[in-house]
C-alpha cells in the first residue's frame, strides 16, 4: 500500500509528507491543523476492529517525527471524486449528521408516545379494575387470593422446592389473610395470639443462638434479676409492649409513669453495663457534690423525674423558674470547681476583705437566681428598691476602685495637693450613684431651685480642676497673658453662669444679646491676637477680631439678600487678590513675622 501524504493522529492532528520523508504536523494560520466530524471527534478512518493505522510498503506503523502513531483520514482529498465534492461528502458531514439528529429526535418522540400509550393503558386498566372492585368486592378478592397463590407456588417452584412445599406455601397466602382479618375483627382474641407467636419465635431464635450471645448476655446482666436469660427476655417482649400500648390507650397517666420508669431502667442498663466510658469523668465532676446517688439509680429516674419537672413548670411556672434558675447556678458552680486554677487568684484579689471571699462557690450558684428575684421585686415595688439599687451600683464601682489602688492612688494624691482633708475616690463612688438618684429626685420635687444647684455645682467643680491642675498650666499662662491678666481658675468659677445668663438674655432680646456676646468675643479675639502676635500690625489684629463679628453679619445679610452677600463676598476675595498683588512687600512683612511666632512658639512644620 502506497504511503499517503496526509495523515491524522488520534487527536485529529493533520501530518503532512516532508522532502525526507517522515511527517511532520501541518501548522496553519491557527496553529496545528486538525480534522475533526461535526461531533467534535478525530475523522479517523475505523475498520472492524477500530481505527485502522497507516503502514508503510513494507506493512510498518508509521509514526510522526515526534512519535505519534499516524492512521488514515475517512476521507481524502487527493482521491476523492468529483463527484464526492459537488455532493459535499468527504470532510463534509452535514448530511450525515442532520440524518442522524433527525433520528435522535424520531427516538425520543416514539419512546415519549409509547410511554404515554402505556400511562393511558396503566390509567384506564386500573379505573376499570377499581370500578370493578367496587361493584363486585368479594370476586376481586379472589382473584387476588388465587393471583397470589399462583406468584408463591411459581416463585417456589423456580426456587426448587417440591410440590408439598409449593403447595404449603400457595395455601399460605389464603390464611395470612384470613389470620389478619380475624385479627382485625377479634382484636382481643388475636392480638395476644400474635404477640405470644412472635415471642415464640424470638425465643426459639435465641436459643438456637444461645452459644454466640451468653457469655456477654450473662456478662453485662451479672447481679440483675429476671434478665439473665436473653431468650425469656426476648420472647416476653412482644406480650409487655402489646400490654403498654393497651394500657397507655386506657390509663395514660398511670402507663405514662410506668413507660418512663422502663424506659429509665433500660438507659441505666446501656450507660452502666454496655458503655461504662464516662463513669470516671462522671466521678470527677461529681466529686464535690455530697449525697449524690449512684449513676445507675440518677440514669434510671432520670426520664421519670424530667417528666415530673415539665409538669410542674406547666403548673407552677414561677417557682420552677426560680429552681431551673438553682440548676444554673449549681451547674455553673460545679463547673468553676473543675477549673479553679484559672480564677481562684483573681476571685481572691477582688473580694479579699469581702464577705463573700470565702465562698465562692455559694455565690456563683445563688447568682442567677438572686439577680431574677432582686429584678422582679425591683420591678414589683421600684419605689423602695430604687435607693438600694443605687447603694448597690456604688458598691460596685466602690469594689473596682479598692481593688485598683495601686493604678491611681499616687497620681491622685499628686492631683488633690497638700490639703488637710484627703478624700478617698472609692468612697465618693460609692456614694456617687445614690447622689445622683437623690438629687434627681429632689429636682423632680423643687423643680426651680435644680437649674440653679446643678449650675453653681458645675461651677465650683470647674473652678476646683482649675485649681488643681494649676501646676500644669500656671507657667504656660504667665508667658503667654502676662502678669496683668485674669486667674483662669476665676474664669471657670464665672463662665459657666455668664454663660446660661446670657442664654436665658438672648430668649427674650436675641439681637441684643448677639450682639453683646460677640462684642465680647471680638474683644477676646484682639486680646489673643495681640497677645500670639506683638509685632504685627494693628489692621492684621482688627482683621482677626472682627471674623465672628463679620460672620454674623454677613450670615443675617445671607439670610435676607442673598445675592448681595455673595457679590460682597467675591468683592472681598477680589480686594484681597489686588492687596496681595498690589503690595508684595506687606505680603512678604506678614509671612515673615508669622514664621517668627511659629519659630518662637518651637512648632515642627511639614
């Protein structure tokens, strides 16, 4: 067989025929090109057996320069008729393809319609078989009796089993069902007919198996009675559940109680004789608890005790409440018993001196009850726990600032001075909540007289910060105000009444008051301005001044022509583009005596 001069690789690669013989991949504008069907799959050339390989004249596979095996194209170019490309076959398989999406889709369509005939047989069949159900019950029972006899003997028959056997198992289904129609009729007959059946053959399997389960039975129920036999255990089982369910329809409480309690019993058997894994850890926790029970007496009366407790919460919810609560706490206590080396340190340093410093554990565990209680009987009576409450809060505070001397006693003391009375913070924070309550509650009472206390108090407590911070500022204010000017301290001791005077003032005569509290403070402006710049000149100071001034009138300008408040404020910036073009020697004076003061004043520009 001639060799050809194009070939393909398994991967739909194309090799062309090079000057010397081997092939190499034929690269095109894409890259290696490749013939592929229009199923995205190598037109490879397949035979019987699968894609046939292309061989040399001497009957050798013939590989690429790169090693790939090579096979023969499904159709080739070089030898294709003219008539094979007008009518597009060859590489073309459009038309192939469109037959076979056509039959796809005739496949689907038949098995969809064949489908639905067999709904609409199935649906039809099964209304008539219902309809004739319902007119002619007792044939359609026999005939389901025969057709079940006939599938039993069958399936026996294929099984292997002789006629007897057949025949025992096709008279089978005749009785099953007449065993459970009587039994639904006669309940009271058949129902412990079955269970003593059932049981039977429990305990005729487990005697049959007795050698595989009594060791380990007889392991795990050593010491217990009435159980050491798995087989009497197992055929009394279907007889006592049948038992409790009639006596739970019957008498619900009296079997509610004893279900629990069996219930109980079997948990007690699995965690103490099965799974005995957490005993030790149970041992460790319980520990510290005294006349606690043994595991398996608390497992057993467990279920019957957490139904009991439900109860009680329905009936009584309030003081179930309050002992789920002492659950909490008890829980809560056990639990920082099994880890006191975290907190015992801290809890001894923080009630250290306390009463309650050598009882921790009471304490964690009364908690969260006494917090619901103190909350509920605050809210049932607000107007006598409302004082305690406070002194409460204040202990706390208190105890946090006892316990936290060292952090702040010396820059206390270093900020109360020398004075012959030296009170102690933690007390005025004891006595700080129930303060505030007492004074609020008197304001509520002498609403007049409260503005005026609380003013002159934040007054005199302005004035004494002023005083004792006086090493911090005393220096700084000397320099800067001189020796003429006022005691800052007598400053704070007045501010604060001016202030709301001339508050309650501007109320009643607001442009007046406007006014006079920004003539003040246009003369505080040049005091600080001739004061930060000495050297400078007076229009500079005037300018600095009279900005709130200016604000305020350009604002109350703003507000009812608002269009010449802004032709004057670009007048403004336009005058102080000509000053500053106009006179660049007043400009650079300006510049330079403000980087004095900044170089005086020892401040680090970016």
């Amino acid at each position: 067989m001639a060799d050809d001069d194009v070939l393909i690789d398994e991967f739909g690669g194309l090799y062309r025929k090079a000057w010397h013989g081997g092939y190499v991949p034929d690269i095109g504008w894409m890259g290696h090109k490749r013939d592929l069907n229009s199923w995205g799959m190598p037109n490879i050339e397949s035979g019987f057996f699968g894609p046939v390989p292309a061989r040399d004249p001497w009957g050798q596979p013939i590989y690429s320069v790169d090693g790939q095996p090579l096979y023969r194209r499904r159709w080739d170019p070089a030898t294709a008729s003219e008539i094979e490309k007008i009518r597009g076959t060859g590489d073309d398989d459009t038309i192939p393809t469109i037959l076979a999406v056509v039959f796809i889709i005739v496949c689907i369509a038949g098995v969809g319609l064949v489908l639905y005939l067999l709904y609409q047989a199935a649906r039809v069949l099964i209304t008539a078989w219902t309809d004739f159900e319902r007119r002619r019950p007792r044939l359609c029972l026999a005939i389901k009796l025969v057709t079940g006899m006939a599938l039993v003997a069958g399936a026996l028959a294929l099984a292997g089993f002789d006629s007897a056997v057949q025949l025992s198992g096709a008279l089978l289904v005749p009785g099953l069902w007449g065993w459970f129609r009587l039994t639904s009729r006669l309940p009271l007959i058949f129902l412990p007919l079955n269970a003593s059946l059932i049981g039977s053959v429990l305990w005729l399997v487990a005697r049959l198996t007795r050698d595989a389960w009594q060791p380990v039975w007889s392991e795990l129920t050593r010491g217990l009675p009435l159980i050491g036999d798995l087989a009497v255990v197992l055929g009394a089982v279907p007889m006592v559940m049948l038992v409790m369910h009639a006596g739970m329809r019957h008498y619900p409480r009296v079997f509610r109680v004893i279900d629990l309690i069996g219930f109980g019993l079997i948990l007690a058997f699995v965690l103490t004789r099965v799974w005995t894994g957490w005993v030790p850890l149970w041992a460790q926790w319980t520990e510290p608890l005294p006349l606690i029970p043994a595991p398996g007496v608390l497992i057993a009366a467990a279920p019957l005790l957490i139904w009991l407790w439900r109860q009680g919460q329905k009936r009584w919810p309030t003081p179930f409440f309050a002992a789920n609560l002492l659950l909490l706490g008890g829980a809560l206590s056990l639990t920082a018993y099994q880890y006191q080396p975290l907190w015992r340190d801290a809890w001894n340093h923080w009630t250290a001196g306390t009463v309650v410093a050598t009882m921790p554990f009471v304490m964690i565990a009364v908690t969260p009850v006494s917090l619901w209680t103190w909350s509920r009987v605050s809210l049932r009576w607000p107007r006598i726990f409302a004082l305690p409450n406070q002194l409460l809060n204040g202990a706390i505070l208190w105890l946090i600032a006892d316990r936290t001397r060292a952090l702040w006693t010396d820059s206390w003391l270093r900020f109360w001075g020398d004075v012959p009375i030296i009170v102690d913070p933690a007390l005025m924070l004891l006595a700080l909540p129930a303060t505030v309550w007492g004074v609020r509650r008197a304001g509520e009472r002498w609403s007049p007289l409260t503005p005026l206390v609380r003013l002159l108090l934040l007054s005199v407590l302005c004035w004494w910060l002023a005083e004792r911070t006086r090493f911090l500022w005393q220096d700084a204010w000397s320099d800067f105000a001189g020796s003429g000017a006022l005691d800052p301290a007598l400053l704070a001791l007045v501010f604060f009444p001016l202030l709301v005077g001339w508050g309650r003032l501007r109320r009643r005569w607001t442009m007046p008051m406007d006014a006079v509290g920004l003539s003040a403070l246009t003369m505080g402006l040049w005091w600080v301005a001739e004061r930060t710049f000495p050297e400078t000149d007076p229009g500079i100071r005037a300018a600095i001044a009279t900005v709130p001034l200016a604000s305020w009138g350009w604002m109350l300008l703003f507000r009812h022509r608002r269009q010449l408040a802004l032709a004057l404020v670009g007048l403004l910036a336009l005058l102080a583009l000509l000053a500053a073009w106009l006179l660049p020697e007043y400009r650079q004076a300006t510049i330079e005596q403000v980087l004095r003061w900044v170089a005086i004043q020892d401040i680090r520009l970016p």
